[in-house]
C-alpha cells in the first residue's frame, strides 16, 4: 500500500525494487533461523501475557483483504504470514543497515524496512488499534533503540561502499548528489558539499549514523541574511508540504482533509494557546537529504523537550475499510495526523525580534525513523542557522509553529519538485 509519498524517497519509486528486496529479505530469514534478540523476546512475552494484544496481533494479519491486489504483501509477495514470522524478520533487520538496491530495472532505496513489514496490516483495524496502543509503541521504541545502537557500529558501514549495490556506488553517490545540488541549484561533488574522507572505503563514515548525520562543508548552505532579523531560516533541508493560516486549538486531524489541531501537536503544553489562531509551516526530508536541524531565529531557548507518540500509525482514512474516494491522496493529508500523534520534539524559542517572538520547531518522526535528538539547553542562546539536533538513521518532516498577529509573508509554494535549501531564507516578516 505504501502510504509514504515518492517525494520522500524512503522508498525506491519503482516498486519491484522494493518487491524483490523484501522478498530476498524473507527467503533469507527462512532459511537461516535464529534465536531472536532479548529485546523481540520481550515483545514476543508482552504479546502472549495480553489477551487484548493477542487477538490484535493475529487478527490484523488475518484482515488483510483477499482480494487479489491484496492477496500480496506491499512488496508484491504474501510473506508475512503472523506475529511469529513478523518478530523472526524484525530480528534479521536488528542487525541490518538501510540498504541501497541497483538492479537491472532500476535503483533507489530501501530506507523504511521495518515499514515494509507492517505496510499491509496498518492498513486493516486491528493494525489501526495495536499501532496506536501506549503499550506497543513503548516496546517499539526499545526495539527501534537497539537498532538504532547497531546503526552506530562500523559494521553498519558496509552498504557504504561503491560496488553497484552501495551508498557509494554509482547510482547511489549520483542520487545523493543530486538531491543536494538541486535544492540550491549547484553542481558540486559530494565531496565539494560534506565534510568526508574521499580516499577512505567509506568516505570516512564510520558507521551507517555518522553517514545520515553528515555534516555540510562550511559555506555550502550558507545562513539567510545573517544580521536582519527579520529573515527567518529554514530549518531543514526539506520539500514544503503545506502553509496554515488561523489554525485551531482542537481539530479532527484524523479525518481526511482537516486542519491542524494546536494543542495536540504541542501535547497541551502549557504554552500551546500562544498558538492557536497562529501560522503553520510543515516539509518533509527524504532519505537522501541532510537531517541535521538549524535555528530559524536568533533567540532563546525557553523549553526544549522530545514528546513520546506512535511510530507505525496511520490515519483511518488510509484503511481498507475507507472508501477508495477517500484513500485518494491519503498519503499527504496524512502528516497532519504525524504532527499530532508521532513520536516529535518541541523546541520553544524567544525570537530576539519582537515582532516574531515565541514560536516553535518541531522535528517529528515518521515510522522507524523517530529518533528526535534536540542538542539545545534551556536558557541557551543561539544565533540563526546554529544547529539545534537532528535525526538518527534518517528524517521524515517538521513544522515550524508562529504566533497569531505574527505577519509573515514569502513562504516556498507547497509542491515545489525541490528542497529548500537549510538555512536559506523560509520567509520574512512583513513591514
């Protein structure tokens, strides 16, 4: 079903790619069985000892409709067969970085696998009730940490090299370069753009993190006129989603095509009424982008903190039960619901300007990729375009929050083919 959108690129765009990656995947779990991690262990154990799970857990696989479409998993192959099966190909991928695929009727990357895994029961109601449950999401994030830790190995460097299944290869080091270059319109090298090792195997990575979280040579995304402030920098290097106006405090995000519901994206902090009637800019990043996040203001940081959410979740307008009517596109109204319900960070910051003053970034995870890592303190103060954390193993989208009465005017077109620049201008105060 893959409800993630092409632009985001987690995913290779020629479906078959990801097809015959899932199905390799599977057939390589079946024929080499092991003891499954402690922490899968545990999962297995939560599972068994809740009734409630139980039935959810093997009825949301049972409710994949037969229809013929649907007779397969999203990779195109029924392989995914129960809980049983699911926490088997869980524990292969523990211990298995996010893979580059070049075949001979395509490439691009496999950025979700965990999400291959539960794409189709999402999808049904049980999937809609196991992946909104506290209990779930809670071992999620342990299992989701454990690979996190692998991803910090140099073991998980390998898919870093440039054979024609690497990150370096040549279809891969193409791509990369060329999501960097078409945002600010350049045709540098990969080297020209980060700061890396070109004489090493792994261009100086010495892990699958380090790669995601590289870092921009000094003077490539230069800050958007540093000493007038009121410029506001874009945050991250990301593709414009969507500009809101007057948005409410409360409002039915589940529902496709509704605004954005103000206090649960800020998980009813007490300064969420600040807020209400205010502006929302939302983009997202792909699995090719930068994922290190940078001040939009000069100002202090008033209150900083990452809120727990749901990692799988999905709106019901995306279910089977929807009408195809409304599962139209369902992918994009989509990140609505992320913001209010995913696993986020809150980074609250008093603007220098006045005319600006609180506002908020908020860095959300998407699926796997929720690791929010804010590296700001409380009571610090930073300049635009200083770094405020970043995404492990990836990013998936962001919001940036302003108050009602601030006038704001020039913000990128939402649709745009290319990413914004990070630290380019995002918009201006209006005179």
């Amino acid at each position: 079903m893959s409800h993630i959108p092409d632009e985001h690129k987690w995913l290779p765009q020629d479906h078959r790619i990801h097809k015959q990656w899932l199905q390799d995947t599977v057939k390589h779990v079946d024929k080499n069985p092991k003891a499954l991690h402690p922490v899968l262990e545990e999962f297995k154990e939560m599972i068994e000892k809740d009734t409630r799970l139980f039935m959810l857990l093997n009825s949301m696989f049972e409710q994949i409709p037969h229809k013929k479409q649907y007779a397969k998993d999203p990779a195109g192959e029924r392989q995914i067969r129960d809980y049983h099966h699911m926490l088997q190909v869980m524990n292969h991928l523990l211990t298995t970085p996010p893979s580059w695929s070049d075949r001979e009727f395509g490439a691009g990357v496999v950025g979700l696998p965990f999400f291959a895994i539960f794409d189709w029961p999402m999808a049904t109601p049980s999937g809609f009730a196991v992946f909104q449950d506290p209990k779930v999401n809670s071992m999620l994030k342990k299992v989701l940490h454990v690979w996190g830790e692998f991803l910090q190995t140099p073991e998980s460097a390998k898919v870093l090299d440039n054979s024609s299944s690497g990150w370096f290869g040549d279809s891969g080091l193409k791509d990369l370069q060329t999501a960097a270059n078409s945002a600010a319109g350049t045709s540098h090298t990969f080297e020209d753009m980060f700061i890396c090792d070109s004489n090493d195997k792994y261009r100086g990575f010495n892990s699958w993190d380090n790669f995601f979280t590289r870092h921009f040579k000094e003077g490539i995304r230069p800050i958007a006129s540093p000493d007038d402030d009121n410029v506001i920098a874009n945050v991250c290097e990301s593709k414009p989603y969507k500009v809101a106006h007057d948005v409410k405090a409360h409002e039915k995000f589940w529902i496709k095509g509704q605004p954005y519901s103000v206090r649960n994206m800020l998980a009813h902090d007490e300064l969420a009424d600040q807020f209400v009637g205010g502006t929302i800019y939302q983009a997202f990043l792909s699995a090719l982008s930068y994922h290190r996040w940078h001040a939009p203001v000069s100002g202090k940081i008033v209150k900083q903190y990452v809120v727990d959410g749901t990692y799988f979740s999905e709106p019901p307008f995306t279910s089977f039960e929807a009408s195809d009517d409304k599962k139209s596109g369902g992918e994009n109204v989509g990140q609505e619901y992320l913001s209010a319900m995913a696993a986020r960070g809150l980074i609250f910051i008093e603007a220098d300007n006045s005319a600006i003053g609180l506002m908020c970034v908020i860095p959300i995870g998407m699926v796997e990729v929720s690791t929010v890592d804010i590296v700001v303190k409380e009571g610090q103060h930073v300049k635009k375009g200083d770094e405020l954390g970043m995404f492990h193993f990836g990013g998936s989208t962001h919001c940036v929050l302003f108050r009602k009465g601030v006038k704001l005017e020039g913000f990128p077109e939402p649709g745009r083919k290319n990413n914004v620049p990070v630290r380019s201008e995002l918009c201006r105060v209006s005179k």
